[in-house]
C-alpha cells in the first residue's frame, strides 16, 4: 500500500520461500513505522522472515524524507521500535538480528539504538555514540565495519554479539 506495488503479502512470503529453496542467502529488511508512523504489520513481517529462516534480519526505522509525500509523517517512538525489536529477538533466538542505517537522528536514535543493544540485537549500523561506550562498558567487543549491515556476518573478523 505504502509503496504502490501490487504485490501481496503472500507474494513477498513466496520470494523468500523460493529463495531459500535455491540456496541464496537472504537478508529482509523490515521497516518499522512505515504506515506513516503506525506499526501495522511489522509482527508479521517478523513472523514470515522467522519462518524462512533468512541470514539476518535487519529492522530499519521509518524516517520521513524532505520532498517527499510522507515529509510530515509522524515517526513510531524509539518505545515502539524497541517493541519490535524484542518481537524480533524472541522469534529468532539464535538468528543474526541487527539495527539498519535507517532511523530518526539525533536523541530519538541514541534511545532507539540503546533500546536495540538490551534487546540482544547483533550488530547497530551506524550507532550512536552512547551506544558504542554502554556496549563497550558491558564488556562487548566493539568493532566498526565499511560492509553493509546485511553482510557483516560474511566478513571478518568474528565477533562477539550484542547480547
């Protein structure tokens, strides 16, 4: 809807099925917040990228961006995204699960990215400053990569995650 395509739900469930089925690595990136703020369906979203078992998921954050329709739109609260976040974590317990690029600057990302390391999640693109020193002083390895989020776990070296 928000998009414009005329693709189902069902369309998208089936590209992942089909993808796995070929054997070809695959990193979904959910938006949270992408009905103009709202979270509608990002739960089952979550639940169709579990139950295909991709090799990561990443959750990125609704932004509005300058000239577009939805430039004034509302963002979810770092408290909503952190919701999902835990949903996400709970529904993949031992799968790679990271915080995109995508999300709201200034004190909204330092909550949002803070919400993100206490609810286990692997790895933070781009992270707060706050972040890196609270992930730091609990004791993880922090370490900075130029690859794309989706394709951190290709790329060494190996870490210790975020949980």
């Amino acid at each position: 809807e928000i998009y414009g395509l005329e693709a189902t739900v069902e369309d998208y469930e089936n590209s992942l099925a089909r993808v796995k089925d070929e054997g070809i690595p695959a990193s979904p990136h959910i938006v949270i917040g992408l009905h103009y703020g709202e979270i509608r369906g990002e739960r089952r979203a979550v639940d169709i990228a579990a139950r295909h078992e991709p090799e990561s998921l990443v959750l990125v954050a609704f932004k509005p961006i300058s000239g577009t329709e939805m430039e004034r739109s509302k963002v979810s609260s770092p408290e909503d995204i952190r919701d999902v976040i835990v949903y996400a974590r709970e529904k993949l317990p031992e799968g790679k699960l990271l915080l995109g690029c995508a999300r709201p600057p200034g004190e909204h990302q330092v909550r949002t990215d803070l919400y993100a390391l206490e609810a286990g999640v692997d790895g933070i693109a781009y992270p707060s400053e706050e972040v890196v020193h609270e992930a730091a002083r609990r004791g993880y390895e922090v370490f900075f990569s130029e690859v794309c989020c989706s394709l951190i776990f290709d790329s060494p070296p190996a870490v210790k995650p975020f949980r």
